[in-house]
C-alpha cells in the first residue's frame, strides 16, 4: 500500500514510498519542489527548507 498527499505547491498527487515516516523528503514530479512529510495519517507536505536563504525581515 502506499501513501500520497497533495504538493502544496502545484496540487500534483505525491506518492511516498511504503516505509515513509514524518521528516521523508520526496520531489515532487511535477514542479520539482522538495517536499518534507509533515505529517501522517493523512499524509501533509511542507516544502521543504531549500538552501539557506535570506527571507528578509
Ligand atoms: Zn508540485
């Protein structure tokens, strides 16, 4: 069985390996973002912390 969630970034279904556990990082297919499962059971993506970048502030 496995699991997916939605790419917050593009709303593409994300398929996570069998084994996924909170903190997997998976690519998303269709836009390229890294994605970081936040949560499980229902699956949630965040994207994941690129390089360190400057927000701002
Ligand atoms: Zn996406």
């Amino acid at each position: 069985m496995s699991h997916s969630a939605e790419c917050p970034e593009c709303a593409a279904k994300v398929t996570l390996p069998d084994d996924a556990v909170v903190g997997e990082i998976v690519q998303c297919a269709e836009c390229g973002v890294e994605l970081e499962a936040v949560s499980q059971d229902p699956w949630k993506f965040a994207r994941a912390p690129e390089e360190e970048e400057d927000w701002g502030e």
